[in-house]
C-alpha cells in the first residue's frame, strides 16, 4: 500500500508498505473477513448453501442451523436454542463479536414479530429520504406513478440538481427490498441518473409523495403452505425513446411475496409475444434459483412448479416444439422454457 499520509519516510518517499494482514478499510478487507470467518464456520461443521454464498447451513441429527453472514453483519436462526448457544459462544471464543439478542432490525429492515407472522420494514429509512428531498411537509398521492408522462412545466417546485437526483434514486432502490410497490416507479426514474430532465424530477416528486403516504407498509411474511408459484409479465415497447420492452415477474411461497424484478429488455421486442417470452424465460431462471435455495432449508419441491402468463401466443409458444419464422431469432429462451416445462 501506499505511505499514508503525514506517516510518509522523507528518505525514501517513492516506497510501499507491505501488508503482513489485511486492513479493514481497504478494498480487500471485507473479502478477507469472509474467507476468514467462512473457513472457521466451515471447521464447525457448517456448509455453504449451493445457490447463495452467503448463506450456511449445518445439518446435524436434528439440529438445523442457518447462519447468513453480510460482511460483519449475522443473522442467526434455526431449530435448536441450546445448539445456538453454543454456537454463539464458540463464535465468540474466535472473534470479537457483539451478541445483540433476537433480531429486530437488520442492514436497516426493521423486523416486527407476532404470534403468526413477520413484518418487514424500512418506514425509518424512508422518512429519510424524504427528509433528504425536503418534502417532509409535503400531501400524499394515492398512485406511484403517472401513466402518461408529465409536462416538464407541470411542477411549481425547483427540480433536482444530478446530484441529489442520484441519492435520492439509489436510496430507493435499497428501499424497494420492502417495498416492491415501488419497484416499477424506481425502475423507470432510474434510467435517467446519468442526465435527467425535469420531467424526471415531476415524476420523483410524485412518487416521493406516495412513499409519504404509505411510510409504514413494508412486506408481510405470513404463515401458510410451502407451495411456490411465479407471475411473469411484460410492458411491449414501452420506453418511447429505445422502444424497448420492460420485463416484470413476481414469486410467491404460499402467501408470502418472496421474489419480485421489474428490469428493461436488452433488446427490441418486434411483438407482444415475444417480449413476454423473454419475460417468462427471466421468471423461469428466478424460479430454478429459488427453488435451489428451498432446498437449503429442506423445502422440496418434487411437483411441477405452476408458472402463470397472461398472453395466450406465449403459452402457445412455450408448448409448440416447432419453430417459426417469427420466433427462429429467440431460440434459446425457447429452448430455456421448454426444458423446464
């Protein structure tokens, strides 16, 4: 690394210090602490999950134990109190660590419990964005979103510099892990940080003035069955300056929301069709995902998984084994569907 500064040697100033261990604050640091951490759950009998890195499971007789690490941030749970305890404290023995007792809040999700379900929530982390926007005092609106663009002049208030326009758009992608309500609005602003037009800073204003008015929703995760079912949909042409399609797919366990991206097509769609089939084969491989992560926690999915699309030439598609002219240029999400179906 190099001499910090005012530590700088006057003899040698063109030197570098050699690292003997890594320093946390430096690039490498966090990449260092998992291996170090993962190494010593790995010695404890703990394996890690096949479709998130993150997450690691021990299986023991019994005993289940799921442990998901985000750099020095760890979420504990599992089946067994005393085989928790004791995991707590060989952690502790290793490395200098803070036990905060049941989970009310992680990485900014606030986490209420009652005697059937969980609630998550960020409506702290949306009160600052909105303070952020300096719309604290600002009316609510029922809807996130326009649909139909807005003047540009449309807006008595000043619109956003590119700076604070970008803060404010990054903030709410974190707070659309709650809140995916949201996630077509912020999906749509966001394609403009690089250079966004007044009009862009009408349209966040109004979706700023929703999240006003509904600070306190967040995501429910009920108690129900174990039975996984996807929605796959698709906006053709949408985006009127590239014409390209946007892609929106959702995943349910049971009753709970588990899974949901709204995202813009890489390329132009030349039909509804075809732009809802590249939205069904994105939900086909989201679902393959989930699916594998289930089974980290011992929930088997032996039966065909039901995935629903509301354009009938898709289903078609998805069900006909011969190709057509029209759809010879999509071959292989095709293909991809087919092999799942």
């Amino acid at each position: 690394m190099r001499q910090p500064q005012g530590f700088e040697d006057a003899s040698n100033p063109n030197h570098v210090c050699k690292l003997q261990k890594a320093i946390y604050g430096l690039r490498q640091a966090p990449r260092q602490w998992y291996t170090t951490f993962t190494s010593h759950l790995l010695q404890l009998g703990f394996t890690h999950s096949q479709a998130d890195p993150s997450l690691l499971t021990l299986h023991r007789d019994s005993i289940h134990l799921y442990l998901l690490v985000y750099v020095d941030d760890i979420l504990l749970t599992g089946n067994d109190e005393r085989a928790m305890a004791e995991l707590v404290n060989k952690l502790q023995s290793k490395f200098t660590m803070k036990h905060l007792g049941s989970a009310n809040q992680f990485l900014g999700i606030k986490i209420e419990r009652t005697q059937d379900k969980f609630f998550l929530s960020q409506n702290l982390y949306a009160k600052s964005i909105i303070q952020m926007a300096e719309l604290h005092k600002c009316n609510s609106v029922a809807n996130p979103s326009y649909t139909k663009l807005p003047d540009s002049g449309s807006d008595d208030q000043a619109a956003f510099d590119e700076l604070k326009y970008r803060r404010i758009i990054g903030s709410l992608q974190y707070l659309t892990l709650t809140r995916p309500d949201i996630a077509y609005a912020v999906n749509a602003l966001s394609q403009h940080m690089h250079k966004p037009a007044p009009k862009h800073s009408v349209m966040l204003k109004k979706l700023l003035r929703y999240i006003q008015g509904s600070i306190d929703f967040g995501l429910p995760i009920n108690c129900s069955n174990l039975t996984l079912k996807t929605y796959s949909d698709a906006d053709w042409a949408s985006d009127p300056d590239t014409r390209k399609s946007t892609s929106g797919f959702c995943t349910f366990l049971g009753d709970t929301l588990v899974s949901w991206t709204v995202k813009k097509q890489n390329t132009v769609s030349r039909s509804s069709t075809e732009s809802e089939y590249r939205a069904l084969a994105s939900a086909t491989a989201d679902t393959i995902w989930i699916k594998r992560l289930l089974s980290d926690f011992g929930v088997l999915h032996s039966q065909p998984i039901d995935l629903y699309c509301d354009n009938m030439s898709t289903i078609a598609l998805a069900n006909n084994p011969v190709f057509h002219a029209r759809t010879k240029h999509i071959e292989i999400d095709q293909w991809f569907v087919r092999d799942h179906i």
